[in-house]
C-alpha cells in the first residue's frame, strides 16, 4: 500500500467529473470486526484517541460499561454494550465497535453540498476534510449509521478516518495495532471478506451460533468495515446496527429529481420571461409622460 | 412633476429594498449550496463556512421585513371580485392588451399572488431552515424531520426563486415606470389610470 | 514515607474521609510523600509470573521534580550515613561498611545494581572438578558459583546467571524456539539459572526417555553422561536414570505429594472444602465445622463477621476492571474517561424486589463498614439458588478511594470498596478473602 492510496474518486459538492473516477483499483482497504471474539475491553477506542491526539470529554455513569451513548466529534470510535436477551431466552452480552463504515457508496458524501468536504479515496477510505466543511450537517441526514459528528466550537464535522495517514504509509489503523484479542483484521476487502465467511462457516458450524453471519450492506454499495455477527439476522441488536442501511430516499430524491425539476424550472423561467419579451414587449400608457 | 401620485412612502420603499436585498443574499448563498455548479458563489460572497454561518440569519431577516410588509399592507393584499374579473382576463394583461382589463386597486391578482406566495413559502423556508440551522440539536431518533426539512426548503427556496424572476421581469421589463415608483415613490396620473384605476380614483378623491 | 506517582491513599490516611480535625491533631505519624517516576520512566527488569527477567528502558525521563527510586533511596541513605558518621548511631557497620561504590553513589544505575545482584566474585574462585577459575571481579555465571567463605558476593542466588560476563543476560531477544513448544531459552532471562520449566526430568520416564517424542524438553543422554535438552533440565545434571533421583528436587523425597504432612501447611494432610468465613449457607459436608479453622482472623474491634441471621444475606465480592489499574488510573483523565464514577452490579431480579433503578445511589453495608455508589442493574448476574433459598450476588469494582479526578470533584462517596471485606486469610499463603463476604443492600 503507498501513497497512491491517497488517490481520489468522488468528492463531496464538486462540478464536474473527478479526475480518478471510474478507474479500478485492487486494493480497497477492509476493517474486519468479529464481534464474537471482542472482549469489550475498549483498546481501540484508547488507541485512536491517542494516535488523534482527540482531547477528553467528562462522561457520566449511565447504567453501562458504554463509555458514552454515542460517538462524538473527539470520540470516533466507541464499543456498543448490549445485554440482549434472545426470543428462546438464551443471554448475550454483545459488543460492537461502532465507527464510521467507510461505505463504498456513501451518503454523507452524496448529501454534502460543500465542494472537497468529504472525499472518497480510491482504496475506498471516506474522509472529511474540515478545512472545506462548512458545518451544515448535511452529512449526518445522508448517513444511515448516525455516524458524523458536529463540533458546536469550530463548526466543523468529524468521524473515523479509518487512519488514512497511517494507511498510506503502509501500516495498519491504529484500533488494530491495540486490539489484545486479534478480534480486528485490516488488509484487502477480498481478503477480510474470505476471512469473515470462514469464520462465519465455523461459527455456524462448531457453535450454538446457527445464524452467524458477514454483515457487509449491499445497500450503501458494501462497506469497508465489515463485522462478524453471532446472528446477523438481528443487527439491531448490536448497539442499533441498522438492518438495511440505505442512502436515504429523501437525499436520492434532493439530489437527483428535485434538483433536475429546480433547474428546469428556473433555467426554463428565465427562457420563458425572455421569450416573453420578445414576443410581447414593455407596456405602453397612453399619456404617460416621464 | 406636480401632479405626479405618491404610491409608495419612503417607509415602504425601504420596507421593499431592505426585503429585496436579503432575498438576493439568501438567494445567491443558497444556489451555492443548491449545486456544485454554483457553489463559486458563495467563495465570493465571503468563503463557503462564511455563507453558511449568515444565509439563516439573513433570512431571519428577510423574514422581519416581510412580517413587517404583512403588518403594513394586509389590507392591499386581500383579494378582491375585482381582483378575480382581472384575473379571468389574464390572457389580455400577457400579451400587452391592457385596455380590455376590468379595474382594479391598489396591486393587481399577481403581486397579490406573489406577495402570499412569498410569504408562505418564506414561512415554510424559515420553519424548515431553523432545522438545518441546528441540526445537532435534533436527536437521531427524529432525524426525518431533517429528511423533510431538506425537501421542504429545497421545494419551497424554488417557487420563491420561481415567483422572483416573474416579480423583477414584470418590474423592470415590462411595467415601465414600475422599478422608477418603487425608488422615487411616484407614478404619473396617467401610469395610475392604466394599471391600477380604482386606486386612482380612490387616492385622488375622484 | 511514600514514593509514588500520584496522591496514593496510604499517605492520605491522616485526612481520609470521617478523620475529623480533632482526631487529625492526635496522629504522631508523619507522612512524608515523595514524587517518584512511573514505569515507563524508568531503566530496569519486569519479571513475570514465569519467572522472566525482562529488561526495559525508560522510555522518558520522569517530569518536574520526579526522581528516579534508586536515586531516592541511594540520596536517602547517604544523607543518613553521614549523620551516623558526625553524630553515630545504633548498628553502624551495616551503614558506614556498606558497598556503595557505583559511578554515580548519587544516581546509582540500574545497569550496575542488576550486575552486583547477579554476583560476583571477590577473589579469584576455583571450581576444581570443572578445571574453571573465576578471577576476582568478575561476573558469576552461576549459583552453583556461591561461596560462603566471603569470596563472593550476590545479591539473589535466585538471579545468579542474569547479568554475566558475556552480558545482560535479561536483554537478549532471542526469538528461537526450536521445539516448537514455545521455550525461547534465548529471550529474556529465566530464574534460576535460565531453566524455563520447572521439574522437567518429570517429562521423561524412569529410564529417562521423554513420554512424548513429539514434545521433547530435556532426556538423559548416554553419550554425554549428562541430561540434555532444549530447556536447562531441573535436575542434578550428572544424575543417571538408574540412580531413580526423583524429579520434584525440592521435596525431600523427590516425587509429588497426594497430601500434605504434618508440618508443611497449617491445614491438611487431604484438600477440603470450606465455605468463606461469611458464607450464606452452612458447610453441607460437615455443618459443625463451616470453615476453615486454620483461617488467620485479626482480632481489632473493626474485624467483626456478619451472619444471615443479623440480615447479612447478599453475597458481595470485590473486582477489577479493565478501564481502570488499581488505585492509579483514577487519577489519569483517560481511563477517567471510560469509566467515570464508582458503581456497584446489582442483579436485575435484585433491583426490582428494591424497587431500584440503574444510576440511583445505593449503599452497601457488612459487618465492617459501608460503601456508597450509584447501581448497575444488569442482567448478566443471576439470582443463585443455594440449599433451597434464591441468594443474590453483588459485585463492587475497587478503584476508587480518598484521592482522584472523581473524587477531588466531589462525584464520588469517598469509600474505599475493602471496608467492607473481611480481613479473613488462608492460612498457608495470606491470601485475604476479599471474593466472598456478605452484605445488606438498600437504597440511599
């Protein structure tokens, strides 16, 4: 992995085609999570602080080992604690680290307006770029994860950047340097995406586990963070994990009819008073003087 | 000119130009956000993160002028059987036929229609724009209400923008005298006679 | 005297919480607290619980103030050994014959102390049957080394070997492991004398010949009259088979023990079940006898025992979290942080029949103090059901005290979690029952 990573193919706002659009490459990056081997122990939630240099936030007991109820815009990364009882009774306690999924066809880069705000490298790595943002949140509707978070001082929009820096000096995120268990696994999305069906199969196979399974959505395009789930028939139940996450309709139907409807309008007002004029001219009054 | 008529007062000629300002910066700085393709309007108009922090409060602005137009000419703007005669003969008003139209008073069907026009679609404008103004304090539970918001503004930002190229082609191209009233305040006997009788009659006492 | 990192709760003793200004005034201790460096401040060895010596360096230097505790101790007893030089003192020799002969008697470093540790020896030492001298200030390359006569000297036989003439023997790196069984005889050092697993002649038979060819460590070798292995054998090297020596060396017969005899354990010759000394239940297999007699107890007016009887019916055991290390990390914003306040877990069945819910305060009470926190009602303790009778189960996580970030705040109650276990020990190894003690729950 080099530099080249760092190549862009879509950018938030922007007229015009991008340069790197449309061009394959091998290597997109994927973050595998097992959510069946995490311990909850929240490493990784340290790690990335700590390589972020994010400051603290004064949290406040809530009845749960959470850390707090969701990310933050100086905490991208947060393990979800549920203690989820099943339809046959049977008792879990589920942990899932919740961070931006890096979506292959992401919403808060389809929903943003401000030109380079949010762009997509070609190793799949969906980063914000607070030097652009203009702080209208409109990321936050496109997102189906509820990941953007706003910071009300600087005005400027934060998530994981699934360490770009990092990434593109060839070494992994920071959250899987620091993960004890071997839970987390970065490297090829092919490669992650083989590795979590082996490890689905095995589950299904070797566990009480019948429903494991490989949590990749097809409807934001596939993600480049993909989990390992005990029941992947019941995503919910891991901290709000949404079944079938989507770009939204509203964002699809703002951007696309709604914005093709305004421009034929307008475009087609200012044609039509023209052709107006044209055709009929100014009024006259008889006797006006001026 | 001596026997030129008042139509409108310094007050309302600020009240007007105060509305008109704001609408365009909102205008402007909301086509920028509207598309990429506009979006080098708003690095003119200051810097996009400058645009988004006073496009809401230039509209709240916008907004107090227009509460302010509703409290001066509520009474203007209710329409009236002679306001619906005129209407019905619309066809004639377009293509310059203008001795065919019946009377009417101070403002025709149309600015009627474009001062509610404005007015209720500001208001869903100001309603669904305090939603994108502070999103963060929307919890996610709710986040269809910022879904509708951005429709809704979207939507209601076009049948303004719709209702503002009529608005300045009728005052500035075709009405001639129009854009001069709104600035000096007066028209001539005769441009009162034509488009607007019954206030005519009314103001000159005859 | 204190040296720490942080404002430990040993030396806030005197101001701890229910310490009124009265009673402060009759404390006749001085405290004197000094800053020291934390771990990654400081050169020297980790050694784990698998007996290696592991060498580090300090990483940074200690901020501010903050010495290193050799050079505290080292500045400390020169200061003293020149009061007893102008002034005497009682049992001088110890103090004014020491050997303090480091480059820096201020500073000493870490390097030098771990080489006067390993030993060496101060005179030249022969050992006759391996034709071998010693010369005088060398570095010892073995216990087997150690003279009583006063021509060597060590700190700790058990470190004899770590820092030789062929160097840090704690330093290596070595990642090889040749019998794939994970003994990297070449990583670290490991007391004593390098040998990674202890009575590994157990892993031969009789004859010397390992049990499982596929997991060799050391054998009798014929050809060199000596055992042989991958790790250092833990055995009389030169023994041969047919001289039945028995593996367990440090037991007098030399094989391992179904029992324990007379005089080795306070307790035995068999292993029995006790219940803790605060149990909910009486011992089925012998009521009239339910725990251990042999059971240190102290014996202050503060060392009461509850019963069930006296309304003590909830079990309480004490516990770590990962969030937090002990009594420091509540001063480090970070683990702060993820785990902010004190709580205590609290079945959810427990809850309901308090009628609590998760976040109120709740104070828990045994027969030695009380200790406030706010609840977590969880799911994951179930109620027990013992002899009959549905016995609850709660547990206290310990880390926080007198001092820290929640507790300089004002969020916390100030109550240290082990007021409420009891200072009950085993009677062979000390080691407290904190884990099982009982308790009364109610709602603050």
């Amino acid at each position: 992995m080099s530099a080249g990573n760092l190549r862009i193919q879509a950018i938030s706002g922007h007229a015009g085609p991008v340069p790197g659009a449309g061009t394959q490459r091998q290597d997109q990056v994927c973050k595998l999570i097992d959510t069946t081997t995490c311990i909850g122990c929240k490493a990784c939630e340290v790690a990335c602080l700590e390589w972020n240099d994010l400051p603290f936030r004064e949290t406040v007991f809530d009845n749960t080992y959470q850390t707090m109820p969701e990310t933050a815009w100086n905490y991208w990364n947060l393990i979800q604690f549920n203690e989820h009882t099943a339809a046959d009774g049977s008792f879990q306690w589920l942990m899932r680290k919740d961070q931006c999924m890096h979506c292959a066809d992401p919403g808060c880069l389809a929903a943003c307006p401000a030109d380079n705000a949010i762009v997509q490298y070609q190793n799949g790595i969906v980063d914000f770029q607070q030097d652009y943002c203009i702080g209208c949140q409109y990321c936050v509707t496109g997102c189906p994860f509820n990941i953007p978070k706003f910071n009300s001082h600087t005005k400027k929009m934060f998530k994981c950047t699934l360490c770009t820096d990092r990434v593109s000096q060839g070494l992994e995120p920071a959250c899987i340097k620091a993960c004890p268990t071997g839970c987390l696994h970065f490297g090829g999305k092919e490669d992650m995406k083989a590795l979590a069906e082996m490890r689905a199969l095995q589950l299904r196979e070797h566990t009480a586990h019948a429903r494991a399974g490989v949590y990749d959505p097809p409807g934001v395009g596939g993600t480049g963070v993909i989990y390992v789930l005990h029941d992947i028939t019941n995503p919910e139940a891991y901290g709000g994990l949404p079944v079938n996450p989507r770009v939204p309709l509203s964002v699809w139907l703002w951007k696309g009819p709604l914005k093709w409807l305004g421009n034929i309008a307008m475009v087609g007002g200012l044609i039509g008073v023209s052709l107006h004029y044209l055709r009929f001219g100014p009024k006259k009054v008889d006797g006006h003087g001026r | 000119m001596d026997d030129n008529i008042l139509r409108y007062t310094l007050l309302e000629r600020v009240m007007h130009w105060a509305a008109a300002v704001t609408y365009v910066y909102v205008l402007l700085t909301g086509l920028a956000f509207y598309s990429p393709h506009l979006y080098w309007i708003a690095m003119v108009l200051g810097g996009a993160p400058t645009s988004r922090f006073w496009h809401p409060w230039i509209a709240v602005l916008f907004m107090a002028v227009v509460a302010w137009m509703l409290r001066a000419w509520l009474g203007d703007m209710q329409i009236t059987g002679a306001d619906r005669a005129w209407g019905k003969a619309v066809h004639l008003y377009i293509a310059n036929h203008d001795d065919g139209l019946p009377p009417i008073d101070r403002f025709n069907i149309g600015q009627k229609h474009f001062f509610w026009t404005m007015l209720y679609a500001g208001c869903v404008l100001l309603l669904s724009g305090i939603v994108l103004w502070l999103p963060e304090k929307l919890p996610w539970s709710l986040r269809a209400v910022r879904s509708a918001a951005i429709l809704l503004h979207v939507s209601a930002a076009l049948v303004t923008i719709g209702a503002f190229i009529i608005h300045v082609y009728m005052g500035t191209a075709v009405v001639r005298g129009g854009f001069t009233s709104i600035i000096r305040g007066e028209v001539s006997p005769a441009w009162a006679r034509t488009h607007h009788r019954l206030w005519y009659y009314r103001v000159t006492n005859k | 005297m204190v040296c720490e990192i942080y404002p430990d709760e040993t030396s806030e003793f005197w101001r701890s919480p229910g310490v009124s200004a009265g009673e402060m005034k009759q404390i006749r201790t001085a405290v004197y607290r000094l800053p020291g460096a934390g771990f990654a401040e400081k050169d020297g060895t980790f050694v784990n619980s698998a007996r290696w010596l592991q060498w580090k360096n300090a990483a940074l230097p200690p901020p501010g103030m903050a010495r290193l505790d050799q050079e505290i101790l080292a500045r400390i007893f020169l200061k003293v050994r020149e009061l007893y030089q102008k002034e005497g003192g009682k049992f001088p020799d110890a103090i004014l014959d020491a050997t303090w002969n480091y480059t820096d008697p201020h500073n000493p470093s870490l390097a030098e102390v771990a080489k006067e540790i390993n030993g060496r020896a101060l005179a030249d030492v022969t050992d006759e049957k391996l034709k071998q001298t010693i010369l005088r200030g060398q570095q010892l390359p073995g216990f087997a080394w150690l003279r009583d006569d006063g021509s060597t000297a060590a700190g700790n036989w058990l470190y004899c070997g770590s820092w030789t003439e062929a160097g840090a023997m704690m330093q290596r790196r070595g990642t090889e492991d040749p019998s794939g069984q994970g003994i990297y005889a070449n990583w670290g050092w490991s007391w004593p004398a390098n040998r990674r697993v202890l009575y590994n002649r157990a892993s031969c038979d009789a004859a010397g010949v390992p049990w499982d060819a596929d997991r060799k460590q050391v054998w009798w070798s014929e050809a060199q009259q000596r055992w042989a292995g991958v790790d250092v054998p833990d055995f009389k090297a030169d023994s041969p088979p047919k001289d039945h020596m028995g593996p367990f060396i440090m037991n007098g017969e030399g094989v391992g023990r179904l029992f324990a005899p007379a005089a080795a354990f306070a307790d035995g010759p068999f292993p029995e079940h006790y219940e803790p000394t605060e149990s909910p239940l009486v011992n089925p297999l012998h009521p009239g006898q339910s725990s251990n007699p042999m059971a240190r107890r102290f014996n202050s007016s503060m060392d009461k025992l509850g019963t069930s009887a006296e309304g003590y019916n909830i079990v309480c055991t004490t516990f770590r979290l990962t969030e937090h290390y002990h009594y420091w990390t509540k001063h480090n914003p970070m683990n702060v942080q993820l785990a902010p306040e004190p709580f205590i877990e609290i079945p959810a069945e427990l809850a309901d029949d308090l009628g609590l819910r998760g976040g109120e305060k709740i104070k828990v009470t045994s027969a030695r103090g009380e200790y406030i926190a706010k609840a977590m009602v969880t799911r994951r303790i179930k109620p027990m059901q013992i002899d009959g009778k549905k016995t609850y189960q709660i547990g206290i996580p310990i880390h926080w005290g007198y001092r820290g970030i929640a507790e300089d705040a004002g969020r916390t109650a100030l109550k240290l979690a082990n007021i409420l276990s009891p200072a009950v020990t085993d009677p062979n190894a000390y080691t407290p029952e904190f884990k099982g003690f009982l308790v009364k729950v109610e709602k603050v």
